[in-house]
C-alpha cells in the first residue's frame, strides 16, 4: 500500500507510518507543498498512491475521476495533532479492508466510511 500525504497533513505522520513498513510520499518533504490539487491527483494515479489529506476537496476529485479512479483518505478529525492523526490512520490501517486503493474513505476519531 502507498500513500501521498498532501500539504495539510504533518511530515512527522510520513515518519511514523514508514516505521510500520508503509511507502509514503510527503509534498511538504518534497518542497512539493505549493501543488494544486489537481496535480496532486495526477501524481497520485500516476504512481498509484492513495492521497490522505483534511482536504474535502479530494471527494470530489474522487467523485469525477472516472476510470482513472484514485484512492482518496480524508480525514475529519476536530483534534488535528500528528498525536491524533497518527492514532487514528494507525489503527484503520491495522483493520483495513483490502480493495481501498480505488475508493473513498472518511476517517473520523470514531468510523470509518468507505465508498
């Protein structure tokens, strides 16, 4: 599984999902912070990562991207702190269900909601 972590989410979340073994992407690591959101998409399909951001933007790319479909987390956390984050991308990735890649996943502090 390989994930993009957009400009919103904290380079220290990449560090600690890498040391679980994850391929992660960070645009704030790469100096690519400043992408819009549709070249963040691109990049995505292209290298065939799911993108995690707090950006809701993302479900309607996701929603539009037809054939091309990426794989979209967004999170809807009221405490954002790279604690939190770390805490709860952790334990849905522990019980993940397989096929996500391609699909739309709303991550709260308390569900979790595939599309």
């Amino acid at each position: 599984m390989k994930f993009l972590f957009d400009a919103n989410i904290s380079p220290e979340s990449a560090v600690h999902l890498r040391s679980y073994g994850y391929d992660v992407r960070c645009l704030i690591e790469e100096g690519l912070g400043h992408l819009p959101d549709e070249k963040v998409a691109a990049l995505a399909a292209r290298e065939r990562r799911i993108i995690v951001t707090f950006d809701l933007d993302f479900g309607e790319i996701y929603h539009f991207s037809g054939e091309k479909r990426i794989g979209v987390i967004i999170l809807r956390l009221r405490d954002q702190c790279v604690e939190m984050v770390n805490a709860v991308l952790g334990n849905f990735l522990a019980s993940m269900p397989s096929g996500i890649d391609k699909r739309l996943v709303v991550l709260t502090e308390a569900s979790a909601r595939i599309t």
